[in-house]
C-alpha cells in the first residue's frame, strides 16, 4: 500500500469546486442528512433520471439548489416499443443540454437489443443535430456496440459511464468522446484495465451514488477525491496535477454546452 500524499492543509475545501460529479442519482438518495450535506458541499452534481418523468421531480427537488445540473434521462429498461417514456423523453429533448442516464444494456430482461439500439441510435441522432448536448451513456453488456455507435463524429460530447470493455484500441478516441470513473472502477479488473488504456484528457470524475457500495459516511466528495487521488498514483503526478487535468477535462466535455443558445432554462 503506498501511502497517500501529504497535501497542504484545507487543500480539498479550497478546491471543492473544481470537482464535477458527472453521473449520481440524487434524485433517489432520500431525504435526510447524506442529501443535505451533498447539496451544501460545493461541488457539482450531474444529476441523472431513468425517465422524464423523474427529470421533472428532479428539476422541481433541486430549483433551489445552485450546484446540482438535472439531466433529461431514458433508461434502456424504459425503451419498449409501448413505453410511454420514449415520446415524453423526445418532446422534452430540444429544451434540454444535459442528457442521462441513456445507453443501451443487453441484460435478460430488457427490451430486445434491436429496439435499444433503434431508440438509441435516435437519441444520438437527435442530439447531434440540436448540437451542444453532453450526455451520459449507460452500456451494461453492449460496451461494443455503444462504443461503435458513439464514435462517428457528435456536434456535443459523449460520456460513457462505468464503461467496462472493451478495453483495446482506445488510445486514437475522438474528441467528443470521455469516459467516467468511479471508485468501484478503480478496484476491478476491467476498470483498471480501462485506465491502463485510457489518455489522461478522456478521464472524468463520477460517483454513481447511490448505487455504488462505499463505507459508510463517506461523502460524495470524499469519494471523487479517493478518484483523483488514485489517478494520481496511476498517472504519476501530484494530487494537485491529477486534480487539475480532470478539472480541465470537464471543461472541455462542457464546452459545447456553453453556448447561451443551448442552455437549459433551469441552468443556474
Ligand atoms: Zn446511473
């Protein structure tokens, strides 16, 4: 075990703001202490939905929160040929910058892979021609075929989130395309492979809360620094490097979002 650096004295309240957790779920944390202290805690939170459904909660739960970025999301279970979501998910689109959790997953009982994929593919479709969407991409057992589907060009940025492989050839990625890790990542095998192949300037910060197991009373925050500061070891440079590489790295996957044209009404 190498012993964690020594950083200055308050180094992470200082630099709190410099941390983007780009896929969690507060919208199903509940109510309490946990939820307080994330809101309070100066970072922001892209803040996911299954359905448009949950988006306009979320927009309603956080409106006064000026940290929290609710995305517009449509979750592969929700993709079926009937499902009510799939029209609701298109008529918001055009008002909305960020984008997740949509993605394709070929787990047993999801819609049939081709219907995902049509849906999916739709999706990006639409997004590229509105243009300065960043989205956030689920790919559970299609790692492949999401890459595939996300690599031709994209006027926006895409996201994959806890991508687990395919792991070869991703040195020459394009530039709309990044990847998300979080701390469950770190520990596995096909996460560390990941990271092994990944450039540093592809690589953004995520918790997945709440859907991640980590010890008990651990912050959001806490978590994503445990992030950077692993990407440091890996990387081999200074906490204070590592965090400013991912802060760049966000920047630059936010940039198409910037334009005042594209942005979300409910945007602080
Ligand atoms: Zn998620």
């Amino acid at each position: 075990m190498i012993p964690p650096q020594k950083l200055p004295q308050g180094f992470w309240e200082r630099n709190i703001s410099r941390l983007t957790d780009m896929h969690c779920h507060l919208g199903d944390v509940t109510e309490g202490e946990a939820l307080e202290v994330a809101l309070t805690s100066g970072l922001t939170f892209h803040n996911m939905s299954v359905t448009p459904e949950q988006y306009f909660k979320n927009i309603e739960r956080f409106s006064k929160t000026k940290n929290t970025r609710s995305a517009l999301g449509l979750y592969p279970l929700y993709t079926s040929e009937n499902s009510p979501h799939v029209k609701a998910f298109f008529e918001a689109l055009p008002h909305c910058a960020l984008v997740g959790e949509v993605g394709l997953d070929f787990s047993p009982d999801y819609p049939p892979p081709q219907r995902q994929t049509e849906v999916f593919k739709d999706i990006l479709d639409t997004c590229h021609r509105l243009g300065g969407r960043c989205l956030s991409i689920h790919s559970r057992k299609a790692g492949a075929e999401v890459l595939e589907l996300c690599w031709p060009k994209f006027n926006g940025s895409l996201v994959l989130h806890w991508y687990s492989g395919p792991c070869e050839a991703l040195q020459n990625l394009p530039e709309h395309l990044y990847f998300s890790i979080n701390r469950a990542m770190l520990k596995s095998r096909n996460g560390r492979a990941l990271l092994e192949q990944l450039p540093q300037h592809k690589i953004l910060l995520e918790s997945d809360a709440p859907y991640i197991q980590a010890p008990s009373k651990t912050s959001i925050g806490q978590q994503l620094q445990a992030v950077v500061q692993s990407l440091a070891l890996r990387w081999n440079l200074s906490i204070e490097d590592a965090l400013e590489q991912c802060f760049q790295n966000t920047l630059n996957a936010l940039k198409p979002m910037l334009q005042p044209f594209h942005r979300e009404p409910s945007l602080p």
